[in-house]
C-alpha cells in the first residue's frame, strides 16, 4: 500500500505518468461530504455550495438548524498517494432530486465512500441503495457529530444490511488524518477487489 503524501499545503505537480483514481464520496444530505473533500484535497477543491432558501422548505427534508448551504452539483479534491497514484474525489449532492448527479459522478468511479450522520441513519438507506444498484463497491464512513447517538459497530451493519465484508470505520471530517484514515480503508478495500468501473 502506497503511503499517503505528506504535503499539507501544496499539491505534488503531476508528471502526466501517475495512475489516477477517481472515488465518490457520498452521502444523505448534511453528513459532512464537503467538510471531507476539502479536508483532503491537496488542491484548492472545487465547489457548489449554494445558500439554502424558504424554496428548499419540504423538499429537501432537513432540521439541522447549523446546515446553511448545500452542495447542489459536486465537490471536488484531488489527493496523492505517494509519487506514483493520484485520487480524484467527487463529492456528490445528498438531496434525492439531485441522484441523477450522483449517477453522473458514479461513472468511472472505482469505489465510494459513504459518509453517515447517525442522528439521521434512515437518510443513508436511500444513498446506499443507489450505490450497490450502480454496483459500486464502498466503504461507510461514520461521521463524528456532536449530540450523535453513540451506536456499536455491530448495531450499525444490522440497521443498514452491510454485507460482511463492507467496511465501516468512524471518522471525523474536520479532521485531516481522521478522513485519510478512512479513506485509507476504502483503498484497501478496493485493492482486495477486482472492481470494474460503475456504469
């Protein structure tokens, strides 16, 4: 497994030979998707964050009273792993009107990460749904939220039908080496695999 790169403030030029990989991150709606990408990306990430209105009110089903914005088209980082590999991170919006997005940003992608805010589990049984029907292979990401309910690991794969060899791991994604670390695990899933792209 190759290690990550150490940089912190500039991205590693590319040479135009790197192996790249592009991975989704996804999520329901406020799970901290773009708190991720950015947290990682060695770049200045791309993103869509837009204001949310009175106009949202009953179709995109959120009461978090800190949630202003929301990604409405994708978040985008891009993240060395060593000299030689190169991971491109799309975000994707989490609000159900914006799925065919996902299913846009799905293609080529050789893995996801779902990211999951456990005060809110019945929202991730729709993006998870999504992801295998691409059949895209993932790893969940529990996100640290305050006030989270505390739920064991085991709890967890019951309540959303993981299958045994599906990775779950916690992670805060504010946190740099804590969303590398997950990221980590859904890279050593992948590499147990033989994945094709999602179509």
């Amino acid at each position: 497994m190759p290690a990550f790169a150490r940089s912190e403030t500039a991205a590693p030029r590319l040479r135009g030979d790197e192996r790249t990989v592009k991975v989704l991150v996804c999520g329901h709606l406020g799970a901290g998707k773009t708190t991720f990408v950015h947290s990682l990306s060695q770049i200045a990430p791309v993103s869509t964050e837009e204001v949310m209105t009175r106009a949202g009110t009953g179709v995109d089903h959120v009461a978090l009273p800190e949630k202003s914005t929301t990604t409405v088209a994708m978040d985008f980082g891009r993240l060395s792993l060593g000299d030689s590999l190169v991971l491109y991170l799309f975000g994707a919006p989490g609000q159900e009107r914006f799925f065919p997005i996902l299913q846009d940003l799905a293609l080529g992608a050789l893995g996801a990460l779902v990211l999951v805010d456990t005060r809110r589990l019945a929202d991730t049984y729709p993006i998870l749904q999504l992801v295998e029907d691409l059949r895209l292979p993932y790893a969940v990401a529990v996100n640290a939220f305050d006030e989270a309910p505390a739920i064991t690991g085991e709890r967890l794969r019951e309540v959303m039908a993981l299958a045994p060899d599906t990775p779950l791991v916690r992670c805060d994604a504010r946190d740099r080496p804590s969303s590398r670390d997950a990221l980590i695990t859904l890279v050593h899933h992948l590499l147990t695999l033989t994945p094709e792209p999602a179509r």
